[in-house]
C-alpha cells in the first residue's frame, strides 16, 4: 500500500517538474521560429496552469487517501487530456516544428526537443497507469454504525 502511494506521490512530482519543462520547450519554440517577447510565457502560463491541479491532487490523494479518495476520477481525466493533447500535437503535424531544436548538449550527447517530449509523454503514460490502478481503500465496516 505505501508504495501505491509512493508511486502517486512520485507522479505527482513528476507532474510539477513536467509542467516547467514543459513551458520551456515551448518558449524555445517561439525563440526558434521568432515568435517570441517578453511577455510570452505569461501566455504559456495561462493555457497551461490548470494541469497543475493534477500535481496537487495527486500529492494529495498520495498523502491523504481516505479524504481525497474522490479526486481519482478528476486526476485519471486531466491526465487523459494531456495524452491527447500530445497525441494531437502528434496526429496534426505539429510536433515538426520541435524535432530537432536542440534542449541539451553534453559532449556528443545532443537532445532534442522531439526526444524530450517522447520522453514526457511515456513517463506521462506511467503516471496514467498508476492512477487508473488506484483502487480507493475500504474501511471496515462496523455494524450499528452508520
């Protein structure tokens, strides 16, 4: 059972950490094409916040499953969506755009935008796996109580 939760805690995390990558991947995008300003990221910020709610209700539901049992279908759904809004970028043609823009480089080792969203979208597909998993716990019964 704890690590159940270690695993939802730890996806959590993830999502918090996937959050601001993220955002940075798509401000080198606008660096790269030229589309880019100061004031930028505030629109990033904006379409993107609401993904945050999936990290805090799954640090929640990890710390505290008896009282945020009930957010499980609330977190599976914001996850759905952000698979699909990979597998969009994906379907329309669109993740061209990033394949290879450079996001690291040590020595020889290159990485690239589009092996970097790879790699978001199979740990996202994780974090997924483990939140469909969830089974809420039961309490025992008692008789006479209500």
């Amino acid at each position: 059972m704890a690590v159940r939760h270690a695993f939802i805690l730890a996806g959590s995390l993830w999502e918090t950490a996937r959050f601001f990558i993220v955002l940075s991947l798509l401000a080198q995008i606008f660096s790269a094409t030229g589309n880019s300003g100061p004031g930028i990221i505030s629109w990033l910020l904006l379409g993107g916040s609401g993904n945050l709610l999936v990290a805090v209700g799954g640090i929640l539901l990890s710390l505290f499953p008896d009282k945020y049992g009930e957010l499980i279908g609330l977190l599976r759904l914001g996850k759905v969506l952000s698979v699909f809004s990979f597998l969009l970028l994906v379907g329309t043609g669109s993740l061209g755009l990033s394949l290879q823009i450079e996001v690291l480089r040590v020595g020889p080792f290159r990485l690239t935008q589009g092996a970097a969203l790879l790699g978001i979208c199979f740990l996202d597909l994780l974090f997924l796996a483990a939140l469909v998993a969830w089974r809420r716990e039961k309490r025992p019964s008692f008789p006479g109580k209500a």
